[in-house]
C-alpha cells in the first residue's frame, strides 16, 4: 500500500466505496467527481489519506489540468481507477442520437480524456497501474441497453486494444466490469438485479483484483459465470435465453 491513487465517480457509488477502502488500507487517494460538497464529506472519513479534487470529466481541459495539479503537488500516481459514469436505459421508440451522444460524452470522451491525461505521463516513467470501469453490460446487447451497453463495449474494446501497448511501456491497465451493485445508479432501476451487492463487497473485489494479476475484474462470481456463458451464446440460443430471463 502507500499508493499515490486518483478515483474519479469518487462521491458516490462504487467510486466512493473503492476510495474509502484503499485510503483506509493506506493509500493516499485523490477523489473527483462534480459534487465538491460530497467529496469533503467523503475526506473526514480517513483524515489526510482522501484529497478532493473536483472535476467535470467532461470538460477535456479540466481533466488535462487536474491530473498535473494532483502530480505537482503529491508526485506521479501510482494507480488510476477511471470509474465516472452513468446509465440511461431507453427503449427502441425513444432511442435519440441526442441522448446517446450525452452518455458517451461522459462514459466513453471523459474516460477518454483521463486516459490522455495519464497515459503519456506513465509512459514517460515506464510505470504506472490504470482501470477503467465498465460493466458486464458491454458484453452483449441486454434489454433497454442500447445506450449504456454500447458505451460499455467501446470502454471494453479500448482497453484491450490499449493493453498491447501500454505492456510494452511497462504501464499497466486492467478493466473493470462490474455486475449488479447497490447504488444511486442502480437505486432507480424497477426490476430485479440478480446476484446485486453493496459497494462494500464491490470495492472489496475491487481490490483484491487490483493487486491481482487478472486483466479483467468481475464480479460477483456467478453473475459473471452467467454473464460469461452467454457472451459465447450464438444469436439462436442467445435471444431465447435473454427473453426468458427478461421478459423482453
Ligand atoms: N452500480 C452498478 O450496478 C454498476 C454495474 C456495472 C458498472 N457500473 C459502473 O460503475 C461506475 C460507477 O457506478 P455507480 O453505480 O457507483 O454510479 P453512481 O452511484 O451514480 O456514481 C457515479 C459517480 O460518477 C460521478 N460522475 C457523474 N458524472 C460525472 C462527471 N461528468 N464528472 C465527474 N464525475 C461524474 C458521480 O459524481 P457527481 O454527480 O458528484 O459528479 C458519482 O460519483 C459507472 O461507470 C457505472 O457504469 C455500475
């Protein structure tokens, strides 16, 4: 532990359970997210180990500047947990291009951004530990998912494509894929979430997976299995089964 650590989607949800356990563990943890108040709450909670440093990770330069402020001030982060992000289910009559477009401004360009801020930094060092958060979502296409899956599957995508690279320069990225868990994001939700968790047993797997050596983090384990089945599912077996389990 000792970590120089910077989580973004830090003041709520998985983020914040994620800062909280590895700050408590010893790292010393800078926390983004929008909401400033949230983030100074979230810092009493392990006095001098969590730092806020608010951002919009969609204002590109905002995230260019942050990340040198935190690096100037503290020295180079060891690891960068790119969790911001959000959901918006939707169904095929109301699809817009105009919503979508919102979703990947944050899920996909303000992940991008953060990327670009660090990986160039990493690089020059030959050191470095990146995750990116997306979800078993981004596997398949799943009911009212056309917006978040397909914002998922490019995080996914990118990251392997990423990981040929980055192994050469000596930085490491891993991707995380979530299944269900109790937050905001999934409080709204009106079906039923199987397998769901609390961001403490989340950020628990977080964890343990951060310091394993996998490339993939995902949980809950017999989710994922389920999950990870049906991504080799030809489309005749597939449909059928997600119909069966859904209702769609
Ligand atoms: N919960 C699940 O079941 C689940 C499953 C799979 C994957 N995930 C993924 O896990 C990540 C966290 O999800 P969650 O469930 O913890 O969501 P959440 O409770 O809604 O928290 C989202 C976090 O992202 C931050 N955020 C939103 N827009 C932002 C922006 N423009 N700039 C900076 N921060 C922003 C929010 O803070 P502010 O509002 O203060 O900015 C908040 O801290 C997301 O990427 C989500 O897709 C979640």
């Amino acid at each position: 532990m000792g970590r120089r650590v910077w989580i973004t989607g830090a003041s709520a949800g998985i983020g914040r359970a994620v800062a909280e356990r590895l700050a408590r563990d010893g790292d010393t943890v800078h926390v983004s997210a929008r909401r400033e108040d949230e983030l100074d709450a979230l810092a009493t909670t392990v006095p001098g180990r969590l730092i806020p440093a608010p951002l919009d990770v969609t204002d590109h330069d905002a995230v260019q500047a942050t990340v040198a402020r935190i690096e100037e001030r503290d020295g180079p982060l060891d690891l960068v947990i790119l969790n911001a992000g959000t959901h918006q289910p939707v169904e095929a009559k109301d699809f817009s291009a105009a919503d979508l477009r919102k979703l990947v401004e944050l899920n996909v360009m303000g992940t991008a951004s953060c990327l670009e801020a660090v990986m160039p930094r990493m690089i020059d060092r030959r050191a470095g530990h990146i995750a990116v958060v997306a979800s078993v979502a981004g596997y398949r296409g799943l009911p009212t998912s056309a917006y978040y899956g397909a914002t998922k599957a490019a995080l996914i995508n990118m990251v392997e494509s990423l990981r040929f690279d980055l192994d050469e320069a000596g930085v490491r990225i891993q991707i995380i894929n979530p299944g269900f868990v109790e937050t905001p994001l999934t409080d709204k939700n009106d079906f039923a979430m199987p397998f769901i968790i609390s961001t403490e047993k989340a950020a628990d797997y977080i964890a343990r997976g951060l310091n394993g050596s996998s490339f993939e983090i995902v949980f809950p384990k017999r989710f994922a299995a389920i999950m990870k089945n049906a991504r080799l599912m030809p489309y005749r077996l597939y449909f059928p089964a997600i119909h069966k389990m859904t209702g769609k």
